[in-house]
C-alpha cells in the first residue's frame, strides 16, 4: 500500500555546509520520565530549544528541570496529563514549537494524535498516522507483512468476535494459544491458554484490559510457540526512500509480558540469520513506507524459524544497547529523519561492536508477583564507570506514585564480550543505591548470575521456569546489615534518648523537645 | 545500649557499645569489633577483622533502609520485648495487593465461591489484579462496588469459611 506523504510546508528543504537549515528550532516533549530527559539532551546537542510538559505530581521532575521551558498539565491522571491532545498540542502551539516527539508509551502510538500535529503544521516525529493505524491494528499488519512474503505466525485475526466463534477458532489452532488485544503492547490485554477450560475466561479479561487501556476490545488468538524468543531488530528509515537495519536486540527475558532485560548480540544469532531477518526486518518497512525509526518484532522458535510479531512505529524502551554497539545515536536520526534529512548512514557501514545490555529498574517487587511499589526514593545513587550509562528521571526525595508507569531508570553497559559484560553489569547493579520503594534491582542481579542466563538460554519462559516466587533470597538480614544498622545507630544516639524519657514517664513534657537548645547561650 | 530491628516478620536482638573508638556489636551470642566511619550522611565504612564492609542508610518516616552488597533491607526498631515473635503466616488473605480502581465484582452476598474463583478484578497502572478467594465459602460481605477507587491493603470480599 502507499502511504500519502503528509504536508511539509512548514518546513524549508536544503542543507548548507552540512549544516541542516531545516533543522526545527523548537521540540516539544510529550512525555516524562528517563525517555523526557535522554530526548531533551539529543535535542540540546543539536541545538534545538525544548519544551517539556509536566502534570502536578512532576513539577521537580528531571525532564521539567532540564528543558528550556516547561508547562504544566495540571491534574496527574494520565487522561488529563500526558494523553490529553488538545492540552499538549494547545502548549505546542503557545510555545511555538515546530515538532513533537512523543517519546514511547503514551501518545506515541496514537495515529489521532499525529494527525493533529501535522494538521495545524507542527511535525509529528515519527511515522506518518497511516502508518501508526495500521501497525497498531495488528490484524492488518500481519495480512501486510504476509503480502510482502514476512513469514507470521499461524493465528485467527477474523472480525467475529463473539466468544462463540473465538473459542470455537480456538480449538481449531489447538493448545496452547495466545489471546492478544489487537490494539495491544506492552503485554496489555494478553493472555496464554493451556485448555479450553479457561479460554472463555481468558477472552473475557484480555478484551476488558484492552477496552480499558486502548479503547478497543477487538481480540485475536495465535498458536503459541515452543521455547520462543523475542528478538528484534531495529530499522531506520529517511522520507527519501530509504531504510536501514541496525541489528538486533534479544528482548526474551520478560516478566508478565514485558521485557526487563534486552541485550546485543543475541546470544543464539548466526551471521546468515542476521542477514535473513535483517532483510526481512527491512522488507517489512519498505512494505509499508516506513519513515523514522521504528522496530520490527520477531518470536524465533527452538530450530530458528522466526516470525513476524508486531512492528513498534516508536523509538524503543530498550534502544540503548544498540546505541552502544552501533555508535549511531536513534534519537538524534528521529530529529533530522523528521527534519527531512537523508540517511547518511548506509547498509553495509554499520558493525556491531562488542555487546551491550540493558536492565529496566523498576519499583515492583519480585516476591509479591512483580508488583508495583510505590512511595518515597529517600535516596537514590547510581554507579558510575567506564561504559555504565544511566538513563533515570528520579531523584532523593521523589515520590513514586500510582499514575504512571513504574519504571525509574535503565542501567545500560558495555564490553567487549558477553561474559564480560555481564559482570560489569552485576557489578553496576551492586551498586546502584535507591532506598525507600522497593525495586527489581536484586531480582536483576539473580538473573544476570543465573547459569542458564550465563550460557545464552533464555526464553521468554525464563523467569517463570527458573524464579518460581520467592525465590529471591529470604533469608533474613544478613550479619553486615545488622553491624551496619548497630554501627549507625551507635553514631546517631538522640532517637534512644528519646525512648528513656518516654519508658520513665509518658507526659513528660520535656520528650516534645525534640532538637531545641535549653541553655541560653547561643540561643537560636 | 540494646536495639531490636524488625525485618520481615524477625526480630534481631543486637547491642552495641562504643569503646576507644570501636563498636562492639552482639548478635546471636557473638561479638564482633568493628571500626567505622560514616564517609558522607548515611554512607559507612566498616572494618571487621579483615573484612570492609561498604553500606548506605537512610531514615524513612518509620522505618531504616540499608544497602548492602546492592541488597536493600527495610527495617524497623521495635520496643523491648526480647522475645523474638514470628507472625502465623496467613491462609491468603482477600486484601487489594494494590491501589486502584475495581473494573469487575463477579461475586454478589450469599454467593458460594470455591478456592481460586475471580472474585474482583482491579486495575491499577493499566494492568489487571486478580483477586481469588482464598478458600471454598460463602460470600459475607461485599466492600466495593465497580468503579470504586480500592486502596492498598483494604478488604476486597469477606468470605465465611
């Protein structure tokens, strides 16, 4: 299909002296978080002004103190803040802003909103809308992707949907299968089913998440594959026609769906399978007049057979590590692909260079089923070293709320080899200090230690098989927690003074003194 | 001087005392000689013996925080009891593990529910929660109802045995 190039009369075309003159001179950020802050510093150092927005729970976020202006978006839920259209796009317009990037999550994947930019002339950064609708309905997409001869994986994407005819293309693809949000990501609106018993309730709940998070309860079912793994591989793409690949990235240890560590090289690719799924990666783009960056996503079964999954008309989460071995950096592309620059980048001068892996931080906690912590970060340290990148929007004395989702920062290394790379890794997260919300960092560093993790076997079974729950040590506080806790209490006496007045006589009125002074000299 | 952390449900009993610029801390009828500094707020240096432990602290409303190792530990000081108590760990309890809003109910009063039946769903950070009961029994009492904003720790269902 053709996609109809989107007006661009807001732009002038030309590059002087390798200067980009069409370059926009103001970006607004249509997110927060670690994504708000690494795009304002590509912006920076392009020398493009930035605009943030924040909704009333952000006001000191790192993103609002970076930018060179920010506007408020008032009330945090997410439908009045950081989704809401017709607030952001009045702020781009106030602020003069030229482009919108929205970062991942939120709008990002909204055709409506990247309609409306290009409507009143502000550049949408990222694929056109025809685009974004079209991936994002991924029965289309796959129907696509089978047109442009991407293998996909056997499924049922047929407009019935009542619970009749789905269970009944259930059992003809057999068990176990997958029930999907047509609209989904993110593991949103997903369930497996291992027998028929369960699929009436598993369509029921997957459409409910999926009518709540996306607007849309369309479902489709898919045959599930035997040990899968999710790698995928990165695209670019100019608005001249042409699209690159920058390898892979191996997503496969996931919890509920989503992905918390990624890395590159994939431990299991072949030299032919990069080129096989490379190529197939860049047919799928071409296929749909793929522009800006963007990430094709494949499930590679035990024997190495990969199929198509979705397509990401977004910069990814995980796009760090393939920063790290390519030395391209994708969100600087973002901004001069929208700009109407030209890929200057071809095929056959990329390499991969050493590896590269990422660990997703998040506020959850591994023994209670990955749930979301939230609270006060009463302290927050991140290691630094040769190679440690830290890409974080917190900082000592946040709160964590319930608004948004729970992630806090991505903790990004890189070596030579694997092998060494993971022990930079454990070393980093050993000491990346966050305190007073419960995060996944332990859990992290069980993983990285984990054999099967060592030699390359993962799946994306990997956390269930080998970390049933509670397998995060429990045993207790260990000796040096305890000689610390002593030691620093001996240091810091005053709250056991406090204790003895209290034990001797409870209305005592002396015990509310707390720090005063009571001799005059020196008086406050 | 005496201290009791709680953590996870255990008590430590521990001392500690500071002579000639040591601390003697007693634990589980051992003494360990340490010397230590606090290097910044929070952040300590601890020689035992031949050992260097690095940890950070931080006091949170109620409770302590220590990084050790890359672990976190939460701890709290709790009054002299001496003895150390463990709660009974519970059956399953039908508390929300999260705050959110409810998007299903799919039991009403008097309903028998069997163990593993969806008795609520809730919704929080766009994800779904499943409450299950815990055991086989009748619906008492129902605590909220659709739409309703559920906070953490609250009752979703009480249920008779």
């Amino acid at each position: 299909m053709k996609v109809k190039k989107e007006s661009m009369h807001f732009l002038r075309k030309g590059k002087v002296n390798g200067v980009n003159k069409n370059m926009f001179k103001k970006v607004l950020i249509a997110n927060r978080g670690e994504i708000a802050v690494r795009i304002i510093k590509a912006c920076q150092e392009l020398g493009i002004k930035t605009v943030a927005i924040y909704s009333d729970v952000d006001k000191k976020a790192p993103h609002v103190q970076l930018a060179d202006e920010s506007v408020c978006l008032g009330d945090p839920t997410p439908i009045e803040s950081y989704l809401n259209i017709p607030k952001i796009i009045k702020i781009a317009k106030d602020t003069g802003a030229n482009a919108i990037h929205p970062g991942y999550g939120f709008l990002a994947e909204n055709p409506d909103f990247a309609h409306s930019c290009n409507d009143i002339g502000i550049k949408f950064i990222g694929p056109s809308s025809k685009v974004i609708s079209l991936m994002g309905d991924k029965i289309a997409a796959k129907k696509t992707m089978e047109k442009a001869k991407v293998p996909v994986i056997p499924g049922y994407h047929g407009v019935k949907q009542d619970n009749k005819s789905l269970i009944a293309e259930g059992k003809k693809i057999g068990f176990p299968l997958l029930v999907k949000a047509a609209s989904g990501g993110g593991g949103k609106g997903m369930r497996i089913v291992y027998s028929e018993s369960t699929l009436a309730e598993a369509i029921e709940s997957a459409k409910r998440e999926s009518k709540s998070s996306f607007g849309d309860d369309t479902v489709f079912l898919e045959k599930y594959i035997d040990k899968p793994r999710h790698i995928e591989f990165q695209i670019l793409a100019d608005e001249h026609g042409n699209v690159i690949h920058l390898f892979e990235r191996e997503c496969s240890v996931q919890r509920r769906h989503q992905k918390i560590i990624e890395e590159t090289p994939s431990p299991v690719m072949t030299k032919e399978l990069r080129k096989k799924m490379g190529d197939a990666a860049v047919a799928a783009a071409k296929a749909v007049n793929y522009t800006n960056a963007g990430t094709v996503e494949f499930m590679v079964d035990g024997n190495l057979n990969f199929y198509f999954m979705e397509m990401n008309t977004r910069l990814q989460v995980e796009h760090p590590v393939t920063e790290m071995v390519t030395g391209i950096d994708l969100a600087k592309w973002q901004l001069k692909i929208s700009s109407g620059e030209k890929l200057s980048i071809k095929q056959k001068d990329l390499t991969q260079r050493g590896h590269a892996i990422e660990c997703r931080i998040y506020a959850e906690d591994p023994e209670k089923g990955f749930l979301p912590s939230i609270g006060k970060l009463e302290k927050v340290e991140a290691p630094a070293g040769p190679n440690i990148r830290d890409d974080t929007g917190i900082y000592t004395g946040m709160k964590v709320t319930p608004y948004y989702d729970p992630m806090l920062a991505k903790i990004v290394t890189y070596a030579e080899n694997r092998e060494e790379n993971i022990n930079k890794m454990i070393w980093a997260l050993s000491r990346y200090v966050i305190l007073g919300v419960t995060t996944n960092i332990s859990f992290l560093k069980n993983v990285l230690e984990h054999s099967a993790f060592k030699k390359g076997n993962i799946t994306t079974h990997f956390i269930e098989n080998h970390f049933k729950e509670g397998t995060v040590s429990k045993e207790g506080l260990p000796i040096d927690a305890i000689i610390a806790l002593a030691v620093f209490d001996s240091m810091h006496k005053k709250s056991q003074d406090i204790v003895r007045y209290k034990e001797v006589d409870p209305h005592n009125p002396w015990k509310h003194v707390g720090r005063w002074r009571v001799s005059g000299e020196g008086g406050q | 001087m005496f201290i009791n952390y709680e953590h996870e449900n255990s008590v430590y009993n521990v001392t500690t005392e500071k002579r000639d610029n040591n601390f003697y801390i007693t634990y589980n009828n051992t003494e360990y000689k340490a010397e230590a500094e606090e290097i910044k707020p929070g952040q300590l240096k601890i020689k035992i013996g031949d050992r260097i432990v690095k940890a950070v602290i931080t006091e949170g409303d109620k409770e302590k925080y220590v990084f050790v190792d890359g672990n976190v530990y939460k701890v709290k000081h709790v009054e002299l009891t001496a003895k150390k108590k463990t709660r009974k760990k519970e059956e399953g309890n039908l508390n929300s593990p999260i705050s959110g809003k409810v998007v299903d109910v799919k039991v009403k009063k008097g309903d028998k529910v069997k163990k593993g039946d969806v008795l609520m769903v809730i919704e929080a950070m766009k994800m779904e929660y499943l409450i299950r009961s815990p055991y086989n029994g009748k619906v008492k009492k129902v605590n909220f109802k659709e739409k309703d904003q559920i906070e953490i720790g609250e009752e979703t269902v009480e249920i008779e045995k």
